[in-house]
C-alpha cells in the first residue's frame, strides 16, 4: 500500500518497489499538489486516486523519478513526446542546441534544478567566445578539380543541393559549414579530409533571440515533466526570460520591388519564375518548392497551397504539411504570376523532351535541371548571390514575403485578408509583424481624410 504524508500544501506519495542487492527496501517518491478551491472530500478522492495509479506507475516501470538527470529525460522527452508530435524540422533544432545546454545543465538531476542556475547559463551564452565553431576550408586547387570532374560550378550546385554562391565560396577557401562540406565532398566523390581542413573559430556571444529560443525549450522540457508529474514545478516560470529587442522586417518598396523585377528579366527562367512567384503571393520557400502543377488552376487564376517542401539533415529532403492550419489556403493569382507559371510550364515541357530517360520526373513545379528534388538552400543560395551582384541591399529570400506583405498594407488591402494571403494564425500576427506598415498606412489615411475633409470645411466655414 502507498504512504500519504502531507508536507506543507502538497501531498508526499511513496511507494515500496521491493529490496535492492543489497537486502535494503526500496522506496519510490511522488509529489502531488491540490488544484486551488478543492475541497477536503476532492483532495482525499483524488489523493487516492493518484496513489493508486503511482503504484501501477512503478509495478510496470512507467515511472520516471525525480532523481532522473535533466539529459536523461530530456532524451526521453525527444523520443516519447517531441519526435511524435512536433515537426521534424523543430526538431533538428531542438536537437542541435542541446549540447550546449546538456554541458551546463544535463548533469543535475531534476528535482534540484533552481532558478540561479539557468540565469548563470543564460548570462554565459551572452559572453564572448561562447560560439566555437567548427568550419572548413579547401585546401586544393578547387577550380581544377572541377575541371577534371568535367563539371560547372552551376552543375556542383545542383548535385550537392548547395547554393551557387557557396559553391563560388569553396572555390575562394572561404570558410564554409561541416555539412556544406560533407555535400561538396560527396557530390564530387572525394574524402572530405582531402579536400577540407577544419578551422576553428572562436566567435562572440549569442544574440539575444537565439538565448530565448534556449530558453523556451529548456521551459518546454521542463513543463512536460511537471505535466508527467515527475517534478512539482517548473523553475523556467521564476526566471525572466531574455529580452529580444524587435526588429522590423527587411523589404523592399516599390521602386526596389520594380527595379528587382526588370533585373530578373536576364537571369535563369527557373529563377526568374520563383523570385516572381514569391513576390506575387508572399508564399513562404517551403510552400513555394512543395507546388506541383496539379495546384494550379490556370482557368481561375487560383493557387492551392497545402505542403511544405523542406530539408533536415537526418531526413533529407522531405515533404511536410504547413506551417500551421491556417497556412493551407487557397489564394488568387495576379496576372503576373499566372503568365510566369505558364511560360515556365512550356520551357520545363521542352526540357523535358530533350532530356528524355534522363529526366528524373520528381513532382515538383521547382526541380533540379534534371527534373529531381530541389535542395530548398539552392534559391536562397541563389538570390543571396543575386542580391549581392545587382547592389540591392540587405534583404534575404524571406524579404520578399515581407515585400508582398507592406505592399499590400500600403495598397489599403485590409489586415484580415493580408493574413489569410499569407496564411498567418490571425490578423494579430500579421499585425505584430507589419506595424510599421499598418502605421504608415494610418498616416496616409489621415492625409486622405485631410484633403477630402478641410477643403470641405474650409469652404463651409467662409460661406457663413
């Protein structure tokens, strides 16, 4: 039978788990804590409802101790709860900051965990020369290489899934990631350790929203093991989170958007049609590479966006759903976008044809130049390199879904159908994003009432 002992306002629960190797009894603990407004009657049925239920908990090995060490659970919080039901991509991302976290925290078991201990790792993520990063450099005559590869830095890209700029930075023995390199090496058949030196930079500190992201999952983790009811509290809800100064989105307005579209008309038509396909609907890249011809209904002009085409590095490139339920949607094409579709439709057709059996027939609208998957990194590669050829600023791929976003704001298109263009969760979004839109279009708003409305007064006021 289990123990009930009450400490304070929570409730110990304990239970015998038989005798160790060493003759002595083992005993395994609980903490459970009333719901506020419970009356005695419901403590008691509840208190023996959970002592039940911990008993069944340690017979069959379900139970998680307290004693448990924040990397062991965490490992088993990625393996029962996070690889189930979070995307795979949040994921990776989970998985690649906690290392970091597991050389501060992992070792300390979960009920000792205290608020002074993440603010003292939170303030060391914010010191210099926290980043060390591993990056590699050729150290071969690279452009040689290619040459006796037969290959194009343009066809490199497009083997490896890399950008053309990155391949172009290989080329210069610029510093480059591990996995940049692994693909590199690969797409060209040769040892990474042949190729590739390692360097070691010793970088500064962390920004601020990368220490919150932190943060979060370290609360996320923890927040589970109060739900599992391994620990009573959560230590992350008495710590202040870092603050992020905001930062207003990169765009372009009218005149850049204008000038970038009549630079485009020299470059690649694969290109070409995606940057326009992005800057016409505000289609995020994942929803851009996951389109296949079947989603677009030329006759009406509509386009049906319901998958994300994305990129891990233990799954590869795969499909997904949305982002979120409100991202699968269905927009209407401008005429622009439409013609662009359609011209890019004819020349993969001819591409096709003239490529015959060697055309891998991926099911893509965007492919690689033989018809397969399009690595999602080959267009921001791309438009990086574009941007930076034709002076056109600080702006990343990203930009131009908040080039479509403004323009619209600006235009007067209301907040609610901006968001569903764009398929945010709600309106509020959209408007925490784009205030300074939404501001600026308020202020031209009052313009407008002042030209309509003071002439009129004015008028009114010199007839009486």
């Amino acid at each position: 039978m289990a123990n009930i002992e009450k400490r304070g306002d929570s409730y110990r629960i304990t239970v015998s788990c038989g005798y160790g190797v060493d003759g002595r009894k083992k005993r395994t603990h609980m903490t459970w804590k009333p719901d506020k407004g419970m009356t005695e009657r419901q403590i008691k049925k509840e208190l023996e409802r959970q002592a039940v239920l911990f008993e069944e908990q340690c017979a069959t090995g379900q139970f998680i101790s307290s004693n448990i060490t924040f990397k062991d659970f965490a490992e088993k919080w990625l393996e029962d709860y996070a690889d189930k039901q979070l995307r795979p991509r949040t994921v990776a991302r989970y998985r690649s900051m906690l290392p970091r976290i597991y050389a501060a925290i992992g070792h300390i078991k979960l009920n000792k965990i205290q608020p002074h201990q993440l603010i003292e790792f939170y303030n060391n993520l914010e010191e210099n020369g926290i980043r060390l990063d591993t990056k590699y450099s050729c150290t071969c005559d690279f452009n040689a290489l290619l040459d006796d590869k037969g290959m194009t830095k343009t066809e490199l890209a497009d083997k490896s899934g890399v950008g053309t700029s990155t391949v172009r930075a290989v080329a210069r023995c610029d510093n480059v990631s591990a996995e940049t390199a692994d693909k590199i090496a690969a797409a060209l058949g040769v040892d990474k350790d042949v190729l590739f030196t390692p360097v070691i930079i010793n970088g500064g500190s962390l920004s601020a929203k990368t220490i919150l992201h932190h943060h979060r999952l370290i609360s996320s983790i923890l927040a589970t093991a109060v739900q599992w009811q391994v620990i009573v509290s959560n230590p992350c809800d008495r710590v202040k989170p870092p603050k992020v100064e905001r930062t207003e989105p990169k765009y372009l307005d009218e005149v850049g958007a204008a000038h970038m579209i009549e630079l485009l008309d020299n470059e690649p038509i694969q290109y070409r049609t995606m940057i326009l396909v992005l800057l016409f609907t505000g289609l995020r890249r994942g929803e851009l590479l996951g389109l296949k011809w079947e989603d677009i209904d030329f006759d009406n002009k509509l386009m049906n966006i319901h998958r994300s085409t994305l990129y891990t590095k233990d799954k590869g490139i795969f499909d997904d759903e949305t982002k979120n339920a409100t991202s699968t949607r269905i927009i209407k094409l401008p005429d622009v976008a439409v013609s662009a579709l359609m011209r890019f439709k004819v020349w993969q057709n001819t591409e096709r044809v003239n490529q015959g059996d060697s055309w891998r027939g991926y099911d893509k609208i965007f492919t690689s130049p033989d018809g397969g998957a399009l690595h999602p990194d080959t267009i921001s590669g791309w438009f990086k390199d574009f941007v930076k050829r034709n002076n056109l600023g600080n702006i990343s791929l990203h930009s131009l879904r908040h080039t479509n976003a403004t323009l619209q704001i600006a235009g007067g298109v209301p907040v609610t159908t901006v968001a569903s263009r764009l398929g945010h969760a709600t309106p509020a979004t959209t408007t925490k994003i784009y205030a300074h839109a939404i501001k600026s279009a308020d202020e031209a708003a009052a313009d407008t009432l002042q030209n309509i409305l003071a002439p009129s007064a004015a008028k009114k006021k010199k007839s009486v």
